[in-house]
C-alpha cells in the first residue's frame, strides 16, 4: 500500500508569531484596547528571539492592528488597536502602482461603492454629518484654494458621505480605494489647463449629490455621483495616468 506524504510546513519564526497572535484575537482573548506583555516576556513565552517578536510585531503595525510606544511608563509597549483605514489604503495604493489592479479596476469599484453609500446615506444620513458636508464644500470653494487643498477636501467629502451610510466597511473601502489613486487625481487636477473653471464645474456636481442626499432622493444622487466619478477618475482611465 502507498503512503500518502504532505509536504512538510515551513515558515519563518515571526510568521508562527503571526500566527499565535491572530489565534488569540480570533478567540476574543486579545481586543482593541488590550496591551501585550513587554517583549522581555513575551519572546521567552513564545519560544522565540525578540527580533523576531519585533518583525512579527511591525507586520502588525504596518496593517493597522497594533501600535507601537517605546520608552517607559503607562502608554510604554505595544497595543492592540483598530485602524484599517490608512492600512488598506497604503496597501491598496501599492497594488495599484505594481499593476495588480488598473485603473479601470479602480473606476469600476468607485462606482460600485460610492453608488452605494449616496444611495444609503439618503436614508441614514445624520444631520451633523450632511451639515459638515456642506462646511467641506463651502472650504472648496474659498477664493485661492489651491488644487492640492482641494483634493484633500474632496477626500474628505466623499469619505464623509460613505460613512454617513452607516456602513463602516464601505466607508472604509471607500477611503481606500480613493487613497489608492491619490497620487493621480491630485496630478489631473494641478494639470488642468483652466484650474478655477474645472474647480467650480467638480464643485456645482459635489453641491448636486449633497442637495440630493438631503432630500432622499437617493437613486439620483448615485446616478450624478456615477458620472462625476466616471466624468473625472474615466478621463485618468482614458488618459493612461
């Protein structure tokens, strides 16, 4: 009879501290809030060299799931925490500059989430969130806003509004792919040939949506956010950026 052989598991030190780790969040033993032992402790407990504890430990960091304070005292050592946001845009917008995802993957899932999250945050939007909407577009419209300024304002607008959905996960999706084409949104706008005009024309489509949304007409806010999001991300698309 023939022996069925597996090939034997190989992984480096840190990726079983990895491992360990994420047990213990899946478990519910470690929570957002929760400190890890000093890594004195914690490398011996483990079984491994604290150089390794600390790579498994950056790997957590880079991804949003802990954070790190040296020195002494209270805050001293590394902590669980809950921070997908910047995580997933960085690695998202890596992705993008390696040609794993084109651009037109991107466009598609802009439409796709942001359609979404107008459509539900005509339902579910909070008052004091549509109200700082209004405060980000009025900020875009100040005299001298340079393009720059404005992107991060844009940024923050359409960011708002998914989270005014109410969903939290297509929110931050929402941040993280928008982060994802930063770089490129922010060279189409400090190359358009007429700066002011095509800040007011972005603007007149952002005041559209947000006059919408307040009125729950849903449906219709998606379908201008779909063009205005296939009328300026489609050119990028179109022009190879």
């Amino acid at each position: 009879m023939s022996v069925e052989w597996e090939p034997v598991r190989q992984a480096r030190t840190h990726e079983l501290v990895l491992e360990r780790i994420e047990q213990r969040v899946v478990a519910g033993e470690l929570k957002a809030g929760d400190r890890l032992p000093p890594e004195r402790e914690l490398a011996p407990v483990l079984g491994v060299s604290r150089s390794a504890l600390r790579e498994a430990l950056r790997v957590l960091e880079t991804i949003g799931v802990l954070v790190a304070q040296s020195g002494r005292g209270p805050d001293a050592g590394a902590r669980i925490v809950r921070n997908p946001d910047d995580a997933l845009g960085r690695l998202l917008r890596l992705h993008v500059a390696l040609g794993s995802y084109s651009l037109q993957d991107v466009l598609e899932a802009r439409v796709t989430l942001e359609r979404h999250s107008f459509e539900a945050a005509a339902e579910n939007a909070p008052a004091e969130d549509l109200d700082e909407a209004e405060r980000i577009l009025h900020r875009m419209r100040a005299p001298g806003v340079t393009a720059a300024e404005f992107s991060d304002l844009d940024t923050r607008f359409h960011v708002l509004i998914a989270g005014a959905s109410g969903n939290h996960l297509i929110s931050t999706l929402t941040a993280a792919v928008r982060e994802s084409v930063r770089p490129m949104i922010l060279q189409a706008l400090e190359g358009a040939e007429d700066w002011p005009a095509a800040a007011d024309a972005l603007n007149d489509e952002h005041a559209r949506m947000l006059r919408l949304v307040r009125a729950g007409e849903g449906a219709q806010a998606a379908d201008v956010a779909e063009r205005h999001i296939r009328g300026f991300h489609g050119g990028l698309v179109g022009t190879g950026h």
